[in-house]
C-alpha cells in the first residue's frame, strides 16, 4: 500500500533516508572509534540490520512500513543510552547517536503525518 507522492511525503522520505544515513554513519564510527577489528566489523554488520530491514518500504513509501520502522530505532536508542552513562569515552559519539535515532523518529513520524489522508 504506497501513498501518493506529494511534495511534503517526498520530503519526508529524504529526509528519513537522510537520518538513516547519519544514523549508520554514528554506528560504524561509535563502534569503530577504538580501530578496526573484526571483532567491532561483526558488531557494526549486527547492530546495522534493524536498519536495513525497514529500506525497502520506506523506498517504495509504503506507510505501514514507516509505522513499523520507529521500532527498528529501539536497540540505537538503549546503546546510546548506556554508552552515554558507561562510558566516558565515548560519550558523544553516544549522543550523536542518541541524536541520529531521535531525528529518524522525527522523521518516521513526519511522514506518517504528512501520508495521512
């Protein structure tokens, strides 16, 4: 079930796909910040797929999927959280992170609005 294209939805789904994209980008270098492994590569691949599993409707601008996808925000959240409060390293980076899955909220929820009819 996709919506019709409005200049707000479109708007939205690039705005979402942007978040996406700086949420992915605060995971690779939060979890690689102390150097590359493959220990931290396996970390990254795992902690990128709640990610990737709502792509494809949120490409087609499906809005089920766009209300399903704001769980896939959870594990970013609950890391960023207790990478904040643990570890005084890496606190903002945690932040950005805690940053990047609050903006994708956002936008999910942006779009949700903007598709309603």
């Amino acid at each position: 079930m996709t919506t019709e294209s409005t200049p707000a939805t479109r708007r939205m789904r690039n705005a979402t796909l942007g978040w996406m994209a700086v949420l992915a980008f605060n995971v690779l270098a939060l979890i690689n910040r102390g150097g590359v492994s493959s220990r931290s590569l396996l970390f990254s691949a795992l902690m990128l797929i709640p990610l990737l599993l709502p792509l494809r409707g949120i490409l087609q601008g499906d809005r089920r999927t766009y209300a399903w996808a704001n769980l896939c925000i959870v594990p970013y959240i609950i890391y960023g959280i207790v990478a904040a409060t643990s570890n005084p390293g890496s606190r903002w980076s945690a932040f950005a992170l805690l940053g990047g899955g609050i903006g994708l909220f956002a936008a999910l929820v942006g779009y949700l609005r903007a598709s309603r009819s």
